[in-house]
C-alpha cells in the first residue's frame, strides 16, 4: 500500500514518457575517467582483440571449407566414375 501511494505520488509529479527520456539522456551523457592505460595494456588488448577476430575468422573458414572440399571431392569421384576412369590413370595419362 505504501509503495503503491509513493507510485501514484511520483507519477503525478513527473509523467513516465519524461522521465524515461530523462533517464536515457542522462545515461547516454559523456562521464570523465580518471583511468589511465599504459602501451602495455593497450597493446595487450589490442592483440587479444586482433586474436579473437583472427580466432572467428578461421572457424568461419574451416566451417565452409571442409563441407566444400568433400563434395568437391565427391563431385570429381563422380566424374571418373562416369568416364570409367580412376585418379590414378587420369594422371599416369597427364605425365606421359
């Protein structure tokens, strides 16, 4: 009940799409640091972030390519099988 009466009170004094404006503006408000970081550290984060983006890239890569590799694989299996030649005398033929 009590909290209920605090609501009603606060709300008669500042309407809700206000005060949500407010509350954005002030977050979204530039706050001074007192924080300093030295090249070591900056350098460190800056290798950790450069080694993420390397570490999701080549996950990425591998993902793709191994599925493509196989069917290409599969696919050139498949044109010698048709041609009713194998690998090996497809190159034995190419090196004479």
């Amino acid at each position: 009940m009590f909290l209920r009466m605090i609501f009603v009170a606060v709300n008669r004094l500042v309407p809700a799409p206000f005060a949500i404006a407010a509350a954005i503006i002030v977050c979204l408000g530039p706050v001074p640091a007192a924080a300093y970081i030295g090249p070591g550290a900056g350098l460190s984060a800056i290798g950790s972030l450069l080694a993420l983006v390397a570490a999701v890239f080549v996950f990425i890569a591998g993902f793709l390519w191994y599925p493509i590799k196989r069917l290409m694989k599969r696919r050139k299996a498949s044109v010698a099988k048709r041609a009713g030649t194998t690998e090996t005398t497809r190159t034995e033929d190419q090196g004479k």
